[in-house]
C-alpha cells in the first residue's frame, strides 16, 4: 500500500524519529500483521543478505508509537521515479536483486512501498520495520477487510505486479505518456532478465486492475486526469480504508 504505519518523521542529526499513533486502521494492522520486534525484523533482513537503516530504539508512549533509526541520506526510489532521475533503471535493478534475497526466506516479507527504499552510494537500503511482516502470522488473519492486502505479501503474482504498478503510476507523475509508454518496454524487459519472471496480468486483485488501467491509458486518448480518476476507483489504499470505515467507524 502507498501509506506507511509510521507516516510521521522527524531528521535530528543523524537519526531520523518516526512515530504514530497506535489508533484506527494503524492499530489493527499492527495486531493482525506483526510477528516480531523492529530489531528482531532487520536482523531477519540483515540476514538475507539486504542492507538496511540501523533500528537504534522503540518504544510506545501515550498510545504513540515510536521508532529511531539511523539517518541515510539519498533518495527513495520513489524520489528517484519523480525526478525521472537517470540512475532509476540501476536502482531498479538492485530493488529486483534484493527481491531475489528475499524470496530465499519462504516465511520473510518486505513493505515493497518504493518509498521504504533508500539508494545511498550506489547501494539500495531498507528503511521500514513496522510492521514485521511474517508469512507465517499474516495466514492467521481472519480479518477480511485486510485480506485483499495481505494477499500482496502471499501471493507473488500480486507482490510483482504492485510493484510493477507502483513503478508506472510514480513514474507517470515526471514523464509524458510516450516515455512512460517506452519506459513500459523496459520495465518488461527488467522483470525478464533480473528475475526471469513472466507477470500474469490478468489477475482480478486491485494491482491487475490498475495495471490494465495503465495500459489502456498508454495505448489510448485517455487524459493523465481521467487516469488519475479511473485508478482510484480500484485503488486498493482506498477499499481497505473505506471498508475499515464502514466495519469499525461508522457503526460506533
């Protein structure tokens, strides 16, 4: 999903504070999907191989969550996508290699939120470890609303194909709609050669449905606003929220 659990930061020196309240969609997402604590998680990470931010401290105050991590400076992949920087296809690349780290651990999951990621030195580092996300808990859930997004960290099909959403949809805000069309091509030919993956997209999950809004809005007349329209329609950020509204808010 495009919004963090700790959506609040805070750069003193060299560490960066983040911190969030322990109410609402946070709350549950936090009880139904996370195993471990943040230190446990990046050691997991650690252990795969990937490069992380290093998690100084955690702690929980008046219902606020908080975390320190070291400061890394670079830009997100995001970031980079926004600029339409060109280091972006080897920052690609280096996102897919820590994938394949990753997959190596049948029971370890990442927020593959492209603003997670920090490329520093020529390196990719991951920032975010709330909340830990294990395989093993996350089958556990019951909680239907979440389903559809839990279903992005167990189903591989869908992790790629948020991932190959994400990548459009935030380069599509810097380039006009040729480029991000050549671009496409590109982002093929990345997922073939560096992981030697096929995507199947036409999987009925909410990341198929917008990346056939994506596609149809490159080979059509459609405007970048009727995009922006159309995408939120099947936006997964927003049928979690809306359904966690009508289950727990609106029945308060």
């Amino acid at each position: 999903m495009e919004s963090g659990t700790f959506n609040h930061n805070k750069k003193i020196f060299n560490l960066i504070i983040k911190y969030s309240k322990d109410l609402g969609l946070s709350k549950l997402i936090l009880e139904e999907m996370s195993s471990k604590s943040a230190k446990e998680y990046m050691k997991d990470i650690n252990d795969c191989g990937v490069k992380t931010a290093n998690v100084l401290s955690e702690f929980s105050i008046n219902k606020t969550n908080i975390i320190i991590e070291n400061y890394i400076s670079g830009m997100t992949i995001d970031q980079i996508l926004k600029n339409n920087s060109p280091e972006k296809l080897t920052a690609l690349k280096q996102l897919f290699i820590i994938y394949k780290k990753i997959s190596n651990n049948e029971n370890l999951c990442l927020d593959w939120n492209l603003k997670n990621f920090i490329y520093h030195n020529n390196e990719l580092y991951y920032i975010d470890f709330v909340p830990s996300i294990y395989k093993d808990k996350i089958r556990c859930s019951k909680e239907e609303i979440l389903k559809d997004y839990i279903d992005t960290y167990l189903d591989s099909n869908v992790t790629l194909l948020g991932i190959y959403y994400y990548i459009l949809k935030t380069l599509s805000n810097a380039v006009n709609k040729e480029e991000l069309l050549l671009f496409s091509y590109e982002l093929d030919n990345l997922f073939k050669e560096e992981l030697n993956i096929k995507l199947d997209f036409n999987s009925q999950h909410e990341y198929g449905k917008c990346i056939k809004i994506m596609r149809e809005y490159l080979n059509s007349n459609f405007s970048f606003k009727q995009l922006e329209e159309q995408l939120k329609k099947v936006s997964l950020e927003e049928k979690v929220n809306e359904d966690y509204k009508k289950k727990y808010v609106l029945h308060m």
